[in-house]
C-alpha cells in the first residue's frame, strides 16, 4: 500500500487530505507540527510527503533542505497559502519535485501524487533515450512527430504534439489543466478553466475521428486522463 | 521588535545627553588646554635660556679676551667696570689660590665645575639680601685662574610666572565659556531632537497626521532638513495608508454581493437540500471565482510593492506573444475569432516573464470577452525607440474615453451585470504589472474597437 505522509498543523486541512487520500487508497501519517514532521520523514518508508510550507517548530522549507541534506529523496509536494506566482516559482526551486498552493482540489493533489511519484521511480527500460511512445493502437514517433493511430495518419500542431506527448507519458494518471499548464506551456499562472479543455478537446476529435475507442478522457473536477476506461 | 521604552523614561535621554556632551567638551577642552600650556611653557623657557646662554657667552668671551691679551688688571678692571651699573650680572675672577680678584661673588659655587657651558644655579651676590636663580658659566684661564659669568634669571621667571597666570586665567575663562555654550548648544539640539521624537511618538499612536516644524524659511540646517524629509516621509505612508484602506474598502464591498450569494445558496441547500447538485455546484463556482479575485487583487498589490523585481530574466517580448496566442487561439477560434501573432520578429527585454504572461493573457481574455464581435483580434509585440510595446487590439464596442479611467480602476467594473470571474481586475492587474516594470499600460481608441498597449522602457541591466 502507498504511505503518504502529510505534515500539516491545520487540523481541517490534514483531515480533508487524510480524508481524499485515503478514499483514494493512500495510507495516510500525519504530523502536525514541523518536528515531528521531520522525524516521522526522516525514517524513509513514505512513498510521497505532502509538506505545508508554514508549520510550527520548523517551517517546511527547512524540513525539506533538512530531509534533501540527509539523502533522503521522498518525492515532496509543498503545500502553501502562498500561492503567489513568484512564491510557486521560488518553492518549485527550493527542491521541492511540486508546489500546490492552498486552497486546492483533492484530485488535484491527487493526481500531482501520482505524477511526482512516476517521476521519481526508477526508469524501467534504463537510460536509453525513448525515441516512439506506443499505447494501443496509437503510434507516436518523437523524433519525426509523425503520429498514427491504427494506421491512420493523425496531422497535429505543434502544440497538440507536445499535450499528446505529455499525455502519453503520464498514461492512465489523471493530468490536471493546471499541470498541462506548467509542463506543456511553461507558464505557472492560471488562463480561466477553458483555454486548455479548448486544447485538449480539440487534440481529442483528432485523436478518435473516425469512430475508433475513446482515449483521452475528462476527470470530472480533476482533469484528463489518457487510457482504458 | 524591542519594546519601546517606558513613556516616563524617555523625557530623561536628552537632558542626560546635553550633560554627557558638555562633559565631553570640558574634558576636551581640559586636556587640549593642557598640551598647549605645556608646550608654551616648553618653547618660553627655552627660548629665554637660549637668551642668557649668548648674554653670558659673550660677557665670558669679553673677559678671557681682555685677561688673556692684557693679564688679570685688565680683566679686573673690565669686571669693576662691568658692575659698576647695577645689572643682572654676577662675576667672580680668582687665582689660582682662590682668591678672588674681582666680582660680586664672595666665594666660588659649592659644586661648580670649573669648567662649564651653562648651569643653573643659586646664587646669593654682595649686596643681596636672597639667593637668586642664574645661568651661569665658568671658564679656567692661565696660571690657575679661573672665571665665572652669571645673569640672574630672577626677572625672566618673574615674566614666565605671570604669563603662566594669564594663561591659566584665559584657559580657565575658555573653559567656562566652552562648557556653557556647548551645553546651551547640546540642549537646542536636544529640544530639537525630542520635538522630532515627539512627532514620531505621536505617529506611533497613531495620529498619521503629525507633522515635525520646520521653520518657515525653510531649507534651512540639517535638522529641519531631517524634518522635512521626514515629513514627506509621514506623508507617504499617510498615502499609503489611505490606499490600502480604499482597497479594503473596495475589496469588502465587492466581496460582499458574491458571499452574499453564495450564503443565500447555502441556506437553500440547508433547507431544501440539493438533490440535483446544481446548488453545490454553483456555490463551488461562486467561491473559485472569489478566490481568483482575491489572488488578482494580492498579486496587484504584489505588483504595487514592486514585488517581483528581482525576478527579472532575459526574454523575448515575440516568442512570449506567440505563445500567448498559440494558447487562446482555439478557444477565440470557437468563439468565431480569429485571434492573430504580429510578432515575428524577435524583440529581446528583461521583465518578469510569468507576469507579463498573465497580463498579456488578462488583455487577451478581455478581448474574447468583450470585443469577440468584432471578429478580429491582433496581439502584436514590436521594439520601440523606447524599449518595447504589447498591443492587443479588437474591433468590439470599446470603452468610451470618460469611462477608461475607471476601466483601470481596481473593481473599476464598467458593468456591474458582468460575469464574476476576473470581476474587472484583469485591467487593473495587467496596468500594475507594466508598471512594475517601469512601463504604462494604456487603453486607445481601435476605431471601432480598443487597443490596449503596454509600453515597457529598456531595463537597466544588473
């Protein structure tokens, strides 16, 4: 079972965590103060640690260059009321592998989790550059940006390319608007919630013209998800 | 923070002040005095030694001379003469038996080598009633004789104990002086001082509307230069202050009818229950959208502060056009827009890539929002003569001229009935962002429709 361990000293904001992670299937620790947080981290163990940047004892940037300057490599996601764009630029910089600011969705969390620990899990096929993405009858080559699917040429713009990439490579997660934002666009600032589903639905009908099984699916509240159903 | 000390205390300081400084001074002055005195005392006395060493060097010469051409008469004869004005001299002339030939002196000095440059020394001379100080000389002469000059000293040492009298009397006069005009002194600049301190106190309580006197004739010392720098100091806050109180103001009424909205919702929820979630639903959308208004609004007044600053990266102005519209296009392409790029040509700034984006991004939302009618829509990045410009144009209904100010205007809605997101902070986050840039945000005629332009000057680099 995946241990997440959240240090969090909002005792509302650890149960709603504690709460949605563990309908997810997480088992959940919490900490509530900076120290304990830190001791409980330092043992290993957890497969992700959800870190509020602001606790008391020990504030999470300190726990993080803490638990980094000790070797231990948990994947970390910052938790912040900070949610500034230059405070969400300046935590992703600090170490941590992902920076929420609060408030925030469940799902987004969530799927943030999963991301962050894919990411970090050692690569199955070694170091070999991946050079073609295969999923089903989809056949995507990195290097020429030809895309076919059951033999069918898919032409796609640039941009499509890169969200189906980006999908591709975070297969059966469910991928918010936000991280599409952040990873396709570079950008850490929030559009209005239609200018990236516009993307996606457009990369969609391209996708499964012509009748074939849906792929790419929306999340309600959450985001997308490319996968079987 | 240190606590501020205790309001009965504080009156004591300059008052203490003053006494330290005049202290300072008197101790200055008091050692100051002191080395000069010394020195006088120094340069005199040797200068009036070096007098009687020639006066008795050459009286001495006079004497061996006469003695060693024409014999001991002679010299006696010389002596007799020499004392027969009464004068500072003391002579003695003896043989070689130690008798004396001629002088004033009954016998040889105790002590006195016979054979000297200069001494010091007391002697008593015939028809004196007291010894007297006197430089003297002594010389050996042929066939044992031997000679001794000397000039009293009594007259210099008078000189030198009234000089040092006078001295010590114009000193101490001084030193009176400097120790009441340095505290008279001290304690203006006290006063003057706790007239500021006053002022400061007084803001501390909060009465932002105190100001430090400063004398009517102005630029005038360094205090009422600290006054007046402090006053523009106090108003600036005072600015400020009134600022952030109108944008609280303006945050709180402008929170209220979408919280109003929202509880109204709630209570039906609890009362009627919400069996289709469309209730809840609409509440989730009701508290995203005050959420985005509150980060809008935080990161205009971030934007106010000039917060971000040290963000600052090399880019380029076109690229971050292009991604811009790469990004809106297919949803303008939905709302039958055609939302086009002129920027090809690469136009290299330092700005705060994130910021500039997301206004960038306000400007082309608003254009989609409110000027999709038009059909068109162009966002343009071009170099200047002064640094770079944005423009994002549409060719919708405008703003008419009298309303642009208050289109820039924090929660300057032009319609109230507008939708909530973004509730009319997008201009006025997009203005502060030019402005922490240095640059201008400005709204044109597009005839019909707006143009929108943010010019940004050269940044300074480094």
């Amino acid at each position: 079972m995946t241990r997440i361990l959240c240090v969090e000293d909002d005792p509302t904001t650890a149960d709603y965590i504690a709460k949605g992670l563990g309908e997810a299937g997480f088992a959940v620790d919490i900490a509530s103060d900076g120290r304990d947080g830190l001791a409980r981290a330092s043992d290993g163990g957890y497969d992700a640690i959800v870190l509020d940047r602001m606790l008391p004892g020990m504030d999470g940037l300190s726990i993080l260059s803490a638990l980094r300057a000790d070797g231990i490599t948990t994947p970390v996601i910052m938790l912040s009321a900070l949610a500034s764009l230059d405070e969400r630029v300046k935590g992703l910089h600090s170490g941590s592998d992902d920076y929420l600011g609060k408030p925030f969705a469940v799902a987004e969390l969530l799927a943030r989790i999963e991301a962050v620990r894919r990411r970090t899990a050692p690569a199955a096929q070694g170091d070999v550059p991946v050079t073609r993405l295969l999923y089903e009858d989809l056949d995507v080559d990195l290097l020429t940006r030809r895309v076919t699917r059951a033999g069918r040429r898919i032409d796609l713009q640039p941009r499509e390319f890169r969200l189906l990439e980006f999908l591709l490579s975070h297969r059966d997660q469910v991928v918010t608007r936000t991280m599409l934002l952040e990873d396709v666009w570079d950008y850490h600032f929030d559009p209005g919630t239609n200018v990236i589903d516009v993307h996606v639905s457009r990369l969609r009908k391209k996708l499964d013209e012509g009748g074939a099984k849906p792929l790419l699916h929306t999340v309600r509240g959450a985001g997308y998800r490319l996968g079987k159903d | 923070m240190p606590t501020p000390p205790a309001r009965g205390h504080r009156p004591r300081w300059p008052r203490s002040t003053t006494a330290r400084i005049t202290l300072l001074v008197f101790v200055a002055m008091v050692g100051t005095s002191a080395i000069i005195l010394g020195f006088i005392a120094r340069v005199t006395q040797g200068q009036l030694d070096a007098d009687a060493r020639t006066l008795i060097t050459a009286e001495r010469e006079a004497i061996v001379a006469t003695f060693n051409r024409n014999g001991p008469a002679a010299a006696r004869d010389v002596i007799i003469a020499e004392l027969l004005i009464p004068g500072p001299l003391a002579v003695r002339l003896e043989d070689a038996g130690h008798h004396g030939v001629a002088g004033n002196l009954t016998a040889w000095p105790a002590g006195l080598p016979r054979q000297t440059e200069f001494q010091r020394i007391g002697l008593l001379r015939n028809g004196h009633d007291a010894a007297e100080p006197f430089a003297v000389t002594s010389f050996t002469l042929a066939n044992g004789y031997r000679l001794l000059v000397g000039r009293s000293l009594a007259e210099e040492e008078r000189l030198t104990a009234t000089l040092t009298t006078s001295l010590f009397a114009a000193v101490g006069l001084a030193l009176l002086l400097a120790t009441g005009i340095s505290f008279l002194v001290t304690s203006a600049i006290a006063r003057r001082i706790e007239n500021i301190a006053n002022v400061a106190v007084a803001v501390s309580a909060g009465d932002l509307a105190r100001r430090v006197e400063v004398q009517a004739n102005g630029a005038g010392d360094a205090f009422d230069r600290l006054g007046t720098a402090l006053n523009a100091m106090l108003a600036r806050i005072e600015t400020l202050v009134d600022e952030l109180r109108s944008v609280t103001d303006g945050l709180a009424h402008d929170l209220r009818s979408p919280l109003t909205r929202l509880k109204a919702r709630i209570d039906r929820v609890q009362r009627d229950g919400d069996s289709s979630g469309t209730d809840i639903a609409a509440i989730g959308t009701e508290a995203d959208a005050l959420l985005a208004m509150l980060e809008n609004s935080l990161e205009i007044s971030r934007a106010e502060a000039g917060i971000g600053r040290d963000r600052f990266v090399a880019m380029d102005l076109a690229a971050l056009a292009r991604d811009m519209v790469d990004m809106y296009e297919p949803l303008a392409d939905d709302n039958g827009v055609r939302l086009t790029a002129i920027a090809a040509d690469a136009v290299p700034i330092t700005a705060h890539r994130e910021l500039l984006g997301r206004a960038l991004s306000n400007l082309i939302d608003n254009a989609l929002r409110y000027g999709a009618a038009g059909g068109v829509i162009e966002v343009a990045a071009e170099a200047t003569t002064a640094g770079a410009r944005l423009t994002v144009a549409d060719h919708g209904p405008g703003i008419a001229p009298a309303d642009r100010d208050g289109a820039l205007r924090r929660f300057g809605r032009l319609d109230a009935a507008r939708s909530a997101r973004g509730a009319g902070l997008g201009l006025a986050l997009a203005a502060a962002i030019a402005r922490l840039h240095g640059g201008a945000l400005t709204l044109h005629a597009n005839r019909p429709g707006l143009r929108v332009t943010i010019d940004l000057p050269q940044q300074d680099q480094g």
